[in-house]
C-alpha cells in the first residue's frame, strides 16, 4: 500500500471539510446526490465518448497502481541480466532458452526468443524499440482517461450549476425550492472543479510515473539485449545493469 496516496486523498478531502466547517458552512451541504450525479456519470460519459472500451477498462483498472504500485524488477533484472550475461558467454546464445519459460514478461520472453533465434543485433534492436513504443503508447492512451476525465469534470460541474439555476428560475414563486437549487447549482461546480485537481490530474501525473519507469526498465533491456546478441564483454553489460540499479 502506498501511504502518501492514501494520506494526499485524506489531507485533500481533510482541506475541503475543514475549511467548510471553519467557514461555519454545514458539512452536510456539501453532500448534494444531483450534483454528484451530474458530474460523476456525465464525466464518465464523456470520456466513453472519446475512448475505445478497452483502453477505457485498461486505465480503470490501473487506479489500483495509485494505491498498490507494481513492485520495483530492477533488483531482479539485474540478477537476471547478470545470469544471462554469463551463460551467454559461456554456453552460447542458445543456453539462454530455458530462461524464457521461466519468464512471466512478455518483453523479456521476447527479447530472449530473438537473442536465441540468432536475429542480427541491429534487428533485434529495431524489433524491440518497436515493441517499447507499441507499449508506451497503448499505457498512455490509458492514462488519458484521466487527463480526459479532469479536463470534462470542471465543465460538467459548470453544467451542473446552469441545471440548478434553471430550477431556481422556474420556481421563483416557490420559495422553498429555491434553497436546493441553488444548492445542486454550486455544489456541482464544486465536485466538478474538485474532483479534476484533488483526484484525476493526481492519478493521471502518477500513472504516467508508474508508465515511465517500466519504458525505462524496457529500455535498457533493449539494450541489454543487443549487447548480449552482439557478443559484447561483459563489462558493457554490467554497465548496463548498474544504470538500471542507479536511476533515480
């Protein structure tokens, strides 16, 4: 579990509650079912509009990545790397084929698959800058779902007060509607501009974090590859895998 995502979401809705209250606004004021329904389902709408279904599915179920990120390979790819480094040089590239079984990485077992095939390293390179590209762009159309979700959410929210005042405006002869409408009215821009800046623009900034770090992995591997293929010394390698452990 990642304590700073759990403690950003309680200090960002901590501000709002509080300030509200130190205010002398009622906290119960804030808790608007219209309001909520607007922005939330006319925002998810929205983003369905612009995204695949499957791209959409695939950044929703990254959100787990907020609170429970994928744990660090690096400490592991090195030790990977260096096994293979060595058998390579050693017992030849075809040496390194049971390791690709034993591999639940799909970029690895590919890697490993062209070092084995005896594909020409400057190919090889090629074939696997492709599959990083090919990666990073499917995880980021993902992540745009929530750049999406906080660009429509403050706009919707802004809908939602026009919705609220035009309840207000049809019923000026009765008084006792007025308080709700106007309440669904600035609630809605509330949630809106709310959910953009204290929810979706945070996950989206740290999904493209997550997403960075396993291109970076991906590409050193690429070159880890290459070398191996290449018939480098090993000291390329273990330079390799020092940038691997050093990155910040």
């Amino acid at each position: 579990m990642d304590r700073a995502s759990v403690a950003g979401i309680f200090l960002a809705l901590a501000g709002l509650l509080v300030g509200q209250a130190l205010e002398g606004g009622k906290l119960s004021s804030l808790v608007q079912p219209a309001a909520f329904a607007i922005v939330v389902i006319g925002t998810v709408g929205a983003v369905l509009l612009q995204s695949e279904a499957p791209t959409f599915m695939r950044g929703v179920r990254m959100l787990r990545w907020v609170f429970s990120p994928p744990p660090s390979q690096r400490a592991a790819l090195a030790r990977e790397i260096a096994v293979w480094g060595l058998h390579a040089r050693r017992d030849g590239l075809l040496s390194l084929e049971k390791y690709m079984a034993v591999n639940k990485d799909k970029f690895v077992q590919k890697g490993l698959r062209l070092v084995v095939d005896g594909i020409a390293p400057d190919k090889l390179r090629s074939l696997l800058e492709m599959e990083v590209t090919a990666y990073e762009f499917g995880e980021r159309q993902a992540v745009k779902i929530w750049e999406a979700a906080a660009g429509y959410s403050p706009t919707i929210g802004i809908l939602g007060a026009v919705l609220g005042l035009i309840h207000v405006m049809e019923n000026l002869s009765d008084p006792g509607k007025l308080g709700s409408g106007i309440a669904v009215a600035f609630v809605s821009t509330v949630y809106g501009v709310g959910l953009a800046n204290m929810f979706f623009y945070p996950i989206a900034n740290k999904l493209k974090t997550i997403v960075a770090e396993r291109v970076t992995q991906y590409e050193i591997l690429t070159d880890v590859f290459h070398d191996i293929a290449s018939g480098d010394h090993s000291r390329v390698i273990e330079e390799r895998v020092a940038c691997l452990l050093s990155r910040p």
